[in-house]
C-alpha cells in the first residue's frame, strides 16, 4: 500500500530511507479565498493546497503542468452547511435515524460556524460520501487528498469516540483516497500521526510551533514523507505572543517541517521560509 506514497514524496527531493538531499520543499494552501493561478505558479511550488469544490479542472491542471502536486481539501469529520452536498449528508443521517441506528450528524464545531461534527463510527453511512467528494477531486484531476478533522476523539462531538474509532476511520479514508487514484495527506491529530504514517502520504500540522507538537511527524519525516505546518498570526497575537518566521523556519530545518506563516482565512497571502 506504499507504492503511491513514494511517488508523491521522492519527487522532492528525499531519500526511501528518510535522508534528505534538497531542500524542504515548498508549498502552499489556499482554502478561503479566490486562488491566483498565476501567482502560485510565479511561487515554484512543490506542493499547494486547495479547496474540492472552489477550483476548478483547469486550475489543477496549470498547477500540475507546472510541476506541483496538488491537493484536494476535503472536511471529511464535519459537514459544512455551505457545500452542495449537504442535502446528502442530511438525508443519510435521517436514514440512519429512520432505521433506529446512531446518528451520522452531531453536535456544531465550536471554532467553526455553520459545520458539525460526523460520527467516524458510522462508516456505511459516511463512506460512501466521502467516496463522492474523492471522485469530485480525481475528476478535477488533484492527485492528493488532505482529510481534514479526522480526530473526533480529542473533541466534543456528541459521540464519545474514542482513539481507536478515529484511527479506523482515517484508515478507511486513506484507503478509498487510493481507491480514487489520490495520496492521502493526514491532517493534525498528533497522537495518532505516528501509528497512521504507513496508510498516509504526507502530514500537515497547524500552529505546531506555537503549541509545541512539531516532533509529532517524526515517523513521516524519518520514511522521506513531506510534512507541513502552518503558523497563525492571529493565534499568537491571542496568546499575547509575537510570530517570528525566522524562529519558525528555524524549527522546521531541524525537524524537516516545511512551514509557513498564513491568515488564518488561509488565503493567498503567505510568508514561506527561505
């Protein structure tokens, strides 16, 4: 199950036993604002990120006949009131409720208006959704797939799930990503990193630096995986706290971290290492 791994991961530049020849590579995410095809391309990506639904095919395929691999963002433990899809993620959770089983809708995700929480142990049900938004990103041609809020266990979901529940379920996400011809990217969950790394391609962390959990993608980094992170401004001016991208870019030499400093809009603003 590695074989597509390594395809998307020596390009940049490491070796199959981890050592690293060339630089980190470089890369950026754009999630919540208009994407600047043009500009990416000016920035000699390896990797970007980008919104499943708010690009289309002929972005991905300039950014790709440039040389950069480009993700799919998909919120694969949330479902968000603003996608198309939603009609199908409420007509599976009154299924469910229909048929007497655990609901597939939980409770709202606090940081995030208009989003809630998905049941990872409700897998016949979520699967297959999941599974629509993956064919959404192959058609539009990405050829990776970031799956974001994978780690219900460590949140107040209104499900009571457990480490092994999320672990399942990020495995049977990384497992349909290569079904669709799409190298999964693991997104946050620290605890988890370590035993995941083998079903995933890559890592991407948020605020590491500032809450000190950089050395979670270890594995990845020792099996010449790439490993992300991004740095908020507006975090650290909550904790009182100035941003330094030469310390963080610093800290991410010596943990083979490609980092940036974003809005955290994640716009097309971005401030990356040397």
């Amino acid at each position: 199950m590695r074989s597509m791994c390594a395809v998307a991961i020596l390009a940049v530049g490491a070796t199959a036993a981890g050592a690293r020849e060339m630089p980190l590579p470089r890369w950026d995410w754009v999630i919540g604002a208009d994407v600047d095809v043009a500009t990416l391309i000016d920035r000699r990506l390896d990797y970007v990120g980008l919104d499943a639904f708010d690009v289309d095919a002929a972005a991905v395929a300039a950014l790709r006949k440039a040389g950069m691999h480009v993700w799919c963002y998909v919120s694969a433990g949330t479902v968000e009131d603003w996608r198309p899809d939603l009609d199908a993620y409420e007509a599976a959770d009154a299924a469910a409720g229909a048929a007497g089983e655990a609901p597939l809708i939980g409770a709202a995700y606090d940081d995030w208006a208009g989003e809630r929480w998905l049941n990872p142990r409700a897998l016949d049900r979520l699967m297959p959704l999941v599974e629509a938004r993956l064919a959404l990103c192959a058609e539009k041609g990405f050829d990776m797939v970031e799956f974001d809020n994978v780690d219900a266990f460590d949140n107040e979901t209104g499900f009571d799930a457990t480490p092994e529940d999320s672990r399942a379920f990020a495995q049977a996400l990384a497992e349909a990503a290569r079904r669709a011809g799409l190298a999964p990217i693991l997104k946050n969950a620290p605890d988890l990193a370590a035993e995941l790394e083998p079903w995933f391609a890559g890592y991407l962390m948020e605020e590491c630096v500032l809450w000190d959990f950089c050395d979670s993608g270890a594995a990845f980094s020792a099996a010449g995986k790439p490993v992300f992170n991004a740095e908020y401004p507006s975090a650290y001016e909550e904790e009182g706290l100035s941003i330094d991208l030469a310390v963080i870019c610093a800290d991410g030499a010596h943990g083979d971290v490609s980092m940036l400093i974003k809005p955290a809009g994640l716009t097309m603003e971005t401030k990356p290492c040397p």
